[in-house]
C-alpha cells in the first residue's frame, strides 16, 4: 500500500501541469513543442545516465567477464563459453557449502526476527508510560553501523574472554566455540542480524497496526474476544501485506549476507568463514575468489548465479504474496 | 510533497552528481600534465601491517634534502590481505596505487605477471646496486626475465621470542643460550612445551598453530626442496612436496600435545594475548618483534626474550619497494625507493620497527650487528637475526601462494578446534588445489 505512493500522481498534480501551457503564448510554438515533447527525457536523463555507468555497464561487463578466464595473474584474456558455470554448479563443493550457509543463516535470522517484530509492535501498539520512547528507542540499531555492530558481537562471541561464554560458564555450562561449529556461528550470526533489524520491522509492522480500525477491536472485545484472539483473528489478517513487505525486504538482505560474518572472524582468514567455511556466505566465496584467488572471470559466474537465485527466491516470494493475497 | 516537485529535486541531485563526476575526472586529467621533474612533486608511498614500515625520519631526512619532493605515506595499520587485495586491483585498473608501493614475499610473484605495469628499476640503475642486497634476496625481486620488479627492505629472517618470566615460573632456564639449547629441533622443541605445559597449567607454551606451522615450512623448505605449495614451474605440488606434509605433521604433533593457545593470528583475540599474557612462546621472524613490542605494549617490557630458533634458521616474510608505471612521477619515485632501500635507510627501519635489514651492508653495520633490543630484556637481536640470514637459500613461492596458503592454514585452525589431523590434511590437499585453480 505505502509503495503506491511514490507512483499516483497526487490531486495537485493537474494544477501544476497548467502553468507551463500558459507561459507557451510568449513563446514560439514549435519551441514550445520541442519543450513538451522532449524535456521529460532531459529530466529523467540523469538518473538513466547515472544507470548507464554504475548498473548497466557493470552489469554488462559482468556478463562478458564470466564467459572468461580473466585475472590479474593472467597477461591475456581467453574466451571460455560456458565452462566457469560449468564448473561452478558440478565441481565446486565450496560454493554449495556458501549456498546452505546462506540459506541456513536466513530462515535461522529471518523467522524469529519477524515473530519478536511482530510481538514487539502489538506490545507496543497498548497504551504505555513514555510511549514515545519505547517506540524510538527499538528503531535505534537501525542506525549503529553494521560493521560496529559486527565488531562488539565478535567480541561479545570471543572464545576466550566473551561475554556470552562468561554467561555460560556463570550457570554452569562449557563455553562454546562459536566460531568451530556450524550451528553455533549461524546462531551468532544470525542474532546479530536480529538485533539491527528486529526494530526496523517491529516499526512498519506497528505503523500498519495503527492504520486498523479500532472499530473491529471494539465489536470483538464486545463479542467476548480475548487480547489472544483479537490478535490472530484481526491483526494478522490485516497485516498480511505488511508482512509479505517485510518478507521480501529480509529476504533480500538476508541473501547477500556479508558484513557480519565476514567480521564475525577477525584477523587473517576472515573472508574464509570460518576454518571449514562453516559461515562462509555467498557474497563472501565470490570476494575469496576474486581477491585471494584472482579468478576474476569465475567471480563474475558466482555473482551472476547469485543474481539468479535471488531472483528465484523473490519469485517464489511474489507466487506466495499473491496466494495469500487472494485469500484475502 | 508532490510528486513533480520530487522529481525535480531528484533529477538536481542527480544533474549535480554527474557535474561534481565530470570535474573530478577533469581534475585528474590536468594533474598527469603536470609530470616535469621541476616542479614541487608530491610522491605517495603504500605500505601494509599495524607498525608500517619506520620511514617516519627517513621521509624527512629526504623531503630535507630535496625541497622539491613532498612525501605522503598511506596503509600503516592496514593488514597485508587487505592491502594486496587493493594494490592488485589498482595496478590492474592502471590508476589508484601510490608512487612508491610496497610488496611482500608472499605476493611478489604474483606481480612477475604484470611486471609491464611496474617500472623496470634497472632503466633507474638500480643494477649498479645488485651489491646492496643480499643475493638470494635480490633474485626475489627480479622477474624470471630479468627485470628489476622491487629491491628489498627487509627479510624475515627466524628466531624463537619467549616470555623469560613465564619460563622461570615453568622451572625452565631462562637464559636465552640455555633456551636456544633446549630446542636444537622442532620436536624438542615440543617436548619442552610439554615440561611447560605439566608446570604450568594457565598459559599455553605456543600462540596459534598457523604462525609455528608458516615458521617450520619456510624453515624446512629453505633448507629442503627450495619451494612450498608450488614448484619453480608455478605447478601445484602441494601433495607431492614432502616438506610441506613434514611442516603440517609437526604442527598437528604440537597442537596435539596441548601446546597451541588456538589464537586466529592478527585477530582481536591474539592481540588480547598479548596483552593478557596467555602464551609463552611465539615463532619470530624479525618483523614480529616490532608486532610483539606493538600489541603487548609497555607493561610486558623486560618480559619478552629472544633465542636462537629450533633447526637450521630460515626466512619468512620481508619485503620489497616498486614503482608501478601508473605514477606520474616514476623518475623521483624510483630515487625514493633506492633512498628507502638503500643501507642507510634499512638500518633506519630495522631501529624503528625491527624489521631486519636484506643489505650485507646494513647487516654488518655496528647500529645493526651490535643492536641490542631493551625491550626484549636487551637481546643481542641484531647478533640472533643476522646470524642465519647472510647464507639462506631462497623459498620460491608460486603466484598463489597466499591463497593456497591460506586454505591450508584454515584446516590447521580446524585441528586446533578438535577435529582430526588425518581428515583435515586431506581437506587441505583438496581446499589448496581448489584455492590454487
């Protein structure tokens, strides 16, 4: 609903496009056409230019990259065809570990963080003391900088002297190595994802909250409803947009995972993931290739999979987004 | 906030951007006018690792001796991962790298293939210097074709640095003689970890597998086959080079018996080890005294010794300085470089930072031969590193070699986490191959 804003013209609109007719008298008229015809090209220009140069283009070269063997390490350039995806989607166990990994820290970040987004917004959708606060304070990791975020949760993750294996050992519990095994470093990961984004959701999801009629709580509270089942039975179904919204924005992100695990390792190694790549991601494996391994031509194949598989993943997204829609 | 109004203001914004591209392009374009010797010339020189290369005083001795010459130094602090990343894409691109560029052993020869975008220093009679520089590291800086690709700064010549007061707790001898005489070889070596370890229960005896692990091959391949990961044909011989099975061997033995305290090296943990003190012996080559002095800081001074390395000495690491051809002042960057490499300028380094000297000269000057470093309790280092490096043979390292390098110290890191030494040697032949394709 909220995207449809930036297209509609809105009522004013019409006033506007009046003037310039007007100022037409004093001038000539072929002038005036040339203006009407061509100047919305001239205005939308230099954001296509601006395209051309930083989208189109690398896109473009992307594309012809792949299909070689190009890197620094080489002092020609040959054509390959088809053999860097070949060899990405048959014989390179490394790239089908990123793509689990990817996955795997995605449903681990991407479910409770919608849930405790939307537990969060209906708590704070009541009435409360300093509601104000409450409501900016969740919205404040938003704006911390990933990779400082990334920093202190490493730290707070540290094997030797981390908080959390502190905690652990305080209750009685080994400490654990976060960063040897899988699940573990996914869990890490993934609550350091949670804790930037869980207040940004929690904020749409409580903006289209309040857009719900009060009228629907009152008839139910009325009809004996409790809190519990005026939420699953009048927020949800209303929200139902706002969640798919929220959906495909994580899922987006969540693909292209790459700050936080990447500092999730301090040191040398980082871009590895982990000594087994246990949290090695997709955007990851593609700068190891690219930057340690100087395959340049086959980076551009990882990238371009990449771009296939999020374009997979968003289809999947729409199919669902239209199913639920016309439930409704 | 209507929408036609929006849009205006975005096609502003995006109008002003392509101005603010255009100028800055054009500003690059008339400062490449500029490439006359006589004017005041600004020479940007990169360099990598937390404590930089010490050129602080040398920059202005020669900025005092050439007014016309103004010098600029950027990387200090960056790690040497990021900074080949960066140096590889800008002398692919052919613009972005500074005048006067560091490159290090490990990558050097991956710049042989692009040794056209470098500046050959012999056109800057750099041959007539050959002398300067010790042989084995003068060849390292030379393209199989004969250019003169970098000269050398320093080399990574092999000691063993220890904490005398956790080994005097330990029960163990703390004088570095007698230390060096209770490791003549890497295993025994371990078997005094394994004394240290039975007297002392809350340090561990090495800091991280994969320093000891890098120290040992460059060791043993120096003084063995004369390569690593790949042979002098740039073949990948990772499963055929007995010396790097032997390096890997010895390694998982030390990690086994308990010894390693499993430090990621250059992370924020093995910082904090150094700090904290939780290990008591770190392999050494010379540059890592400077790193040692670094993180530790000045409540471990006096605390920190140096010995004589187990086995037959050895080289990891050191570096040399190039000019890429993209700088618009290759005639006074190539006179820094020398300047910087030169003797003078190496035992100026080597007080700064440690980083030992690759000129014979600078070697068997008395402000190096007969340095003693106070904060490693007065160590003769200048005696302890020199001694090995005059006659070392060189480890020939393939274009990759980070890389493979890397994919195996990741399976020692794994060992380190308890998985087994068997399996992970095999990841390592398959992850190295895979790194090295």
């Amino acid at each position: 609903m909220s995207l449809d804003l930036d297209t509609a013209a809105p009522p004013g609109g019409g006033g506007d496009r009046a003037r310039p007719a007007r100022a037409a008298h004093r001038r000539p008229a072929s002038l005036t056409r040339l203006d009407l015809k061509y100047s919305p090209y001239l205005y939308v220009l230099p954001f296509f230019a601006i395209f051309a140069v930083f989208s189109a283009y690398p896109i473009g070269y992307t594309v012809w990259i792949a299909l070689t063997d190009r890197s620094p390490l080489n002092a020609t350039i040959s054509f390959v065809g088809l053999d860097n995806f070949v060899e990405l989607l048959t014989d390179d166990p490394q790239f089908w570990n990123a793509v689990v990994n990817t996955f795997g820290m995605f449903v681990l970040s991407t479910v409770p963080q919608l849930l405790l987004a939307l537990v969060l917004a209906n708590a704070l959708n009541r009435k409360l003391r300093a509601q104000t606060f409450f409501r900016m304070a969740i919205a404040m990791p938003i704006i911390t900088s990933t990779a400082v975020v990334a920093l202190i949760f490493s730290m707070i993750y540290a094997k030797d002297f981390g908080l959390v294996n502190w905690l652990l050992d305080l209750v009685g519990l080994g400490p654990i190595d976060w960063r040897a095994n899988r699940l573990a470093s996914w869990f890490a990961i993934s609550t350091m994802v949670d804790w930037r984004w869980v207040g940004y959701n929690a904020l749409i999801y409580l903006a289209a909250m309040q857009s719900i009629s009060k009228d629907m709580y009152e008839a139910a509270a009325l009809d004996g409803a409790s809190r519990r089942r005026q939420f699953w039975s009048i927020t949800i179904p209303q929200l139902r947009p706002t969640i798919i919204f929220t959906l495909i924005i994580s899922t987006i992100g969540g693909l292209q995972l790459f700050t936080e695990p990447l500092l999730f390792t301090s040191g040398s190694g980082g871009i590895s993931g982990g000594s087994e790549g246990q949290f090695q991601t997709i955007t990851m494996y593609l700068l190891d290739v690219m930057n340690t391994r100087f395959r340049w031509g086959y980076a551009g194949a990882v990238a371009l999979v990449l771009f296939l598989l999020i374009a997979l993943v968003s289809l999947v997204n729409y199919l669902l987004a239209r199913r639920i829609s016309s439930d409704k | 906030m209507s929408v036609p109004i929006r849009r205006r203001r975005l096609a502003a914004i995006a109008l002003a951007s392509v101005a603010v591209i255009a100028t800055a392009s054009a500003c690059g374009d008339d400062s490449s006018e500029t490439s006359s010797s006589d004017g005041p010339v600004t020479l940007v020189v990169d360099v990598f690792g937390d404590q930089g290369f010490g050129y602080d005083e040398l920059y202005k001795q020669y900025e005092a001796e050439h007014p016309n010459v103004k010098i600029q130094e950027r990387g200090k602090g960056l790690g040497l991962g990021d900074y080949n990343t960066r140096l590889t894409q800008q002398i692919t691109a052919g613009s972005g790298a500074g005048d006067v560029v560091a490159l290090e052993e490990g990558t050097i020869v991956q710049f042989y293939a692009q040794s056209d975008k470098f500046v050959n220093l012999a056109d800057h009679g750099a041959n007539d210097l050959k002398g300067n520089f010790l042989p084995w590291k003068w060849e390292q800086g030379t393209t199989p074709d004969g250019k003169v690709l970098g000269l050398g700064t320093d080399v990574g010549s092999m000691a063993l640095c220890y904490r005398s007061d956790l080994f005097k707790a330990a029960g163990l001898p703390t004088d570095r003689e007698q230390v060096a005489a209770l490791w003549p070889t890497w295993d025994e070596f371990i078997a005094t970890g394994q004394k240290f370890a039975a007297a002392d229960k809350k340090h561990k005896f090495v800091d991280s597998a994969t320093n000891f692990y890098n120290v040992v091959l460059m060791q043993i391949a120096g003084s063995g086959s004369g390569h690593t990961y790949y042979d002098k044909s740039n073949k990948l011989v990772i499963g055929e080079n007995a010396d790097i099975r032997t390096a890997y061997d010895l390694t998982t033995k030390m990690i086994s018996a308990g010894l390693s305290n499993n430090l990621q090296s250059f992370s924020n943990e093995w910082n904090a080890g150094f700090k904290n003190g939780t290990f008591a012996t770190i392999a050494c080559p010379a540059w890592m005294t400077g790193v040692i002095k670094g993180q530790a800081g000045d409540a471990a001074a006096g605390k920190w010794d140096v010995a004589k390395a187990p086995g037959n000495g050895g080289n990891w690491g050191g570096s040399f300085l190039a000019v890429p051809k993209s700088s618009k002042h290759t005639k006074e960057a190539a006179e820094l470089a020398k300047f910087l490499s030169s003797a003078k300028g190496q035992t100026e380094a080597f007080k700064k930072v440690g980083n030992l000297p690759s000129s014979p000269q600078a070697l068997a000057d008395p402000a190096v031969a007969d340095s003693t470093n106070e904060y490693f309790s007065k160590a003769p280092v200048g005696k302890i590193f020199a001694a090995g490096a005059t006659d070392l043979k060189p480890v020939y390292l393939g274009p990759k070699n980070n890389a493979v390098r890397t994919a195996v110290e990741n399976t020692l890191r794994a060992v380190e986490q308890g998985k087994s030494a068997a399996e992970q040697w095999q990841s390592a032949l398959k992850n190295g191959a895979a790194a090295g394709k």
